[in-house]
C-alpha cells in the first residue's frame, strides 16, 4: 500500500466540474504552445531579415541600439560528457574530432 495515499474521507472530491476545468486548461496549453510555435517563426523571420540587412551594410547608428551578429562555431554535442562515460575517453574523442562544427549566427540588440 502507498503510504501517500490518502484515505478515501481524506481524498478531494472529483466532479464534473474539476474534470472539465482540466480539460479547459489543456486545451488553453495547446492554444498557448501553438501560439508560442506562430511566434517564434516570426521571430526567426525577423530577426534573419536584420542579420541579411547588416551583412549588406545597413547603416545602424541612428537606431539608438547596439546592434551586432555574433558569431560562433560548435563541434561537440551537448551530451558530450554522456558519450564519453558510455565509450571511453579516446573512442568518445576520435568520433567527436571527426563531428564537424555547426556555424551558428545570432542577433545581438543591447
């Protein structure tokens, strides 16, 4: 038996109402996510029309932000210390020394 169960005089009442609040909150969830997935497309998209503009030469110093790309490569997978504990250090290092980097660019606004 559970120890944390607790005895039926103890439990909260199901109702109609807390099952449909359930619902109700669920389905704001998805609504919420699928907004939230609308946005940040939007936002890849604009921020990928700033970076194009910067690398043709768009003039920025009147817009009041320091705006730059940054800019930075990547060859190890973020679970590196995983795969090493799982091959062994030199095994994990010949794989990850043949990966190649991943080039990546991001918007910086201060």
């Amino acid at each position: 038996m559970n120890p944390n169960r607790l005895k039926k005089s103890q439990a909260p009442q199901i109702n109609q109402t807390s099952i449909e609040s359930i619902l109700a909150m669920r389905e704001t969830q998805r609504a919420l996510k699928d907004r939230l997935r609308v946005m940040d497309d939007a936002l890849d998209k604009a921020e990928s029309t700033l970076i194009d503009a910067i690398d043709n030469g768009v003039d920025l110093s009147s817009i009041g932000y320091n705006v730059e790309v940054q800019e930075n490569t990547r060859r190890y997978p973020a679970w590196k210390e995983h795969f090493i504990s799982r091959l062994g250090k030199s095994e994990a290092d010949a794989v990850m020394a043949s990966t190649p980097e991943t080039f990546h660019r991001k918007l910086v606004i201060k």
